[in-house]
C-alpha cells in the first residue's frame, strides 16, 4: 500500500481504492480472471450515480411516486425507475454479465449471448425507497452467481434460483451520511467508503475484515406487529428486552440496509418475522436475504427464517418472500433453541 509523508515524516498509509484492492485480490486468488472486478467496478460506478441523484434529489425534484406498482404490489418512486434503469444499462455493457433480476422487473432479464458471460446477477435497486423523500438512509442490494444454464445459449430461470449458498459475491451499497459499499467474495468482508472529493470508493483500514459483534446490544423489528406474531416470537422479543445480562435496546429504521449495516457494525438482530398479514415474511429472499445472508455468515453472524439458513433454502419462485432473524450469533441461535 502507498503511504504519504506527513509534515513530521511519520508514514501515513493511504487508504487503498477499490480498483487497487481488487487488483490485490485478484492477485491473491491466482484463478481469479478478473470478471468480478470488472463487474463490481461497474456496480460502483452504477452506485455513484444513484449516490448522486439521492443527494440532489431535493433539488432536481425527484422526489415522488410514478403512480405505477410494481411486482411486488409496492408503489415505484421515480428513484426506484431510474436506479433499475441505472443497473440495466450499466451491466448491459459488461461482457462478463449473462444477465440480471431485479425487484422491480417482473421475470429475469437475459441479455445477448456472449461466450464471456459466466455471471447472473440479482440487485434490489433501491430498497427502502419509501423513506427516501425524508431524508432516511436507503439501498441497494446485489448478488453474483456463476450461471448453471447452457453458455451456449441465453440464461434461463434456473440461473436465478440457485440457493444462497452458491453466491460467489454480494454486497450492498447504504446512500447515507456516506456513501459506503460493503461486500464479499467469501473471503471476509470489506467496507468502502465513497471519498466525492475525487469519486473513488476508499478503504480505511479499520473496515478490513469487518466481523459482527457475536452479541446483541439492539434488536430491530416492528412492533407494531406484535398482535400478530407467534406465541414464540412474543417472548423471544420479551427475552431480548427484559433479559438479565445486557437486555437489548431498540433500533428500526424502517429501511433494511440502514438496520443491517448498524447491526453489522455493532451487534444486532434484525427480524421480520411471518405474521397474520405476512404469512411468508416481507421481505424477499433472492434480491434481500441472501445476499445479506452471505454477508453476515462472512462476518461471523447468522441468517435463518426461523428453522433453516436463509443461504439452505431453495428458491422455488423469483420474488418469494422468506421471514427472517439475521444478525449476531448468539441471539440467532438462542431462537433457533
Ligand atoms: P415495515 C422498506 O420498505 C422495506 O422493504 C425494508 O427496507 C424495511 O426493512 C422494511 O420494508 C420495513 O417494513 O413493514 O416495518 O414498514
């Protein structure tokens, strides 16, 4: 790594870019032919795009709905469109891409055969978008396979539902007080920040490796469920706040990557559990769950949907939902009994 001299002449490491720490990753991992790179170097500039029109959006009007709904029966905000768009046109381009889903596409989208394409893609392209006109921090959210369809010809369904487990990459990007992209390829993982003043993706040392606290300090659910949940997620929740050895306290942001990342940072459970009104759960298991999952298990935490690893589950649909406990270790597993 570079380092500058500071005045005194101590050695100041400067912190690395993302072109630079895949170059050292790619050179670490000899089989590695640079197609991940290449691909999440498109995902960054895709990310610094949304970076931008979620930071003028008050300016430029871009707040509000475009009065359409979308698979998932949710209302599309014009950022939802043009973040998807965004995604689309960027990997469209990349030679390594065979194709993509997105939360907002009803099926899969392939794009033209190419003998290059080895990769699919699942993206959320802006989850927790309903905040996004108050000023709440929102996301993205994506995950890379290795297509198992004939290479000869286009993708099909079944590239888009393979297990959690066979991710060779996800990661997601948090619009917030920064603009940060942390991901895996399952060695570790890795949290960059966005430095605007020259538009690259940084790593400060301390986010190398980041490893979730194997206990809770939050839990992060709504409560305004609580009449619905099961008998056994009352009193785990009741367990979680009245227990004797450091009782949880409460954090729900409303937009998933917002509690994800706090709880990944610094200890936490998040759960949308299945209810009377969400009898699978809310949110989505291919372009959510699993690339989170991913995440938090290369951390050191844990994902289930209350009885399996979120990353066992074998998709049977594109956009199902799956409940979901995810975060430290000892709490998931006090669940799970
Ligand atoms: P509720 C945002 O709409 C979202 O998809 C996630 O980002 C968030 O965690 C969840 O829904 C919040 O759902 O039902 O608590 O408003």
């Amino acid at each position: 790594m570079r380092s500058e001299l500071s005045h005194n002449g101590e050695n100041h490491a400067l912190p690395i870019n993302i072109s630079d720490h895949l170059r050292r990753e790619q050179l670490r991992h000899p089989e590695a032919t640079g197609a991940l790179s290449s691909i999440l170097a498109d995902l960054s500039r895709v990310a610094k795009e949304i970076s931008y029109l979620v930071n003028t959006a008050g300016i430029n009007g871009a707040y509000g709905s475009t009065g359409k709904i979308n698979v998932q029966g949710e209302s599309v905000i014009k950022l939802d469109e043009q973040a998807n768009r965004q995604f689309k046109d960027i990997l469209s381009n990349n030679p390594y891409v065979a194709g993509f889903a997105s939360e907002e596409e009803m099926t899969f989208v392939p794009f033209a055969p190419d003998s290059r394409s080895k990769y699919v893609l699942w993206f959320d392209p802006l989850d927790g978008s309903s905040n996004f006109d108050t000023n709440v921090s929102i996301g993205s959210i994506f995950s890379i396979y290795q297509r198992v369809s004939d290479a000869r010809g286009s993708v099909n369904e079944s590239d888009f539902l393979q297990a959690g487990r066979a991710q060779v990459c996800s990661g997601y990007f948090l619009y917030g007080t920064s603009t940060m992209l942390v991901y895996t390829t399952g060695h570790g993982v890795y949290g960059f920040t966005l430095d605007p003043s020259v538009g690259e993706f940084v790593l400060p040392q301390d986010y190398a490796k980041i490893m979730m606290p194997e206990s809770a300090r939050t839990y992060s659910v709504n409560e305004a469920y609580r009449p619905l949940w099961s008998p056994r997620m009352v009193a785990f929740i009741d367990w979680l706040k009245t227990r004797n050895d450091d009782p949880c306290g409460a954090r729900y942001v409303g937009s998933l990557v917002a509690d994800f990342h706090r709880n990944l940072l610094k200890g936490g459970i998040f759960l949308y559990p299945q209810d009377e009104k969400h009898p699978s759960g809310k949110l989505r298991l291919n372009c959510e769950l699993n690339p989170l999952a991913y995440i938090v298990e290369q951390a050191g935490g844990l994902a289930t949907d209350g009885e399996n690893n979120i990353l066992d589950i074998q998709p049977s649909s594109l956009h199902q939902r799956s409940p979901v406990l995810i975060g430290s270790k000892n709490e998931v597993l006090s669940y799970m009994g």
